[in-house]
C-alpha cells in the first residue's frame, strides 16, 4: 500500500486506516459532520477577525462567498453590504 500521509510512520498509518475500516458508518458520518462543523467555525472565526465590526448576518454573507463563489451567493442571498475594508496582513 502507497504512503497515505508523508509525515505519518507507516505502522502508524496501517494502524489508522484498520480503524477507520472497521468503524461503522453512522460513526463515519458522524466525523465528517463534526469536521464540517469545525471548519465553519475556523472560517467564521477569521472574517471575524476581518471584520470586527460586521453584523452576523454580513458574516453569514461573507461565509457563503467563501462557500459558494461571489456570484452564486449574490444570486443565493443578494448583494454583500459592506461595513467595513478587512484588516491589512
């Protein structure tokens, strides 16, 4: 079997891969909706800090262009209005 994970042992690896083949799928499903969860938060959390001063909704609004695209969230959910430039890095 190729290396999956290049800064991961092998044996390692070989370990983590028999779990996950023996975990049942509803424990699967359950992961990868708390890793989505995860992100959502992670992504929020950064046009937060963007953005301090946006309202929730705009921070929805700014999720959904990172999500969708620009433009299919503008057809989703209207155009973004702006409160303030984000922060320069």
């Amino acid at each position: 079997m190729t290396q999956v994970f290049i800064d991961t042992p092998p044996e390692t690896e070989r370990v983590l891969f028999a779990l996950l083949r023996e975990m049942p799928p509803w424990r699967k499903v359950e992961m990868v909706v708390q890793l989505n969860q995860t992100v959502h938060e992670l992504a929020l959390a950064g046009l937060r800090e963007r953005y301090p001063s946006a309202s929730s909704k705009e921070l929805r609004r700014r999720l959904a262009d990172m999500a969708l695209g620009p433009e299919l969230a503008e057809n989703a959910y209207g155009p973004l209005t702006e409160t303030e430039e984000p922060h320069a890095a």
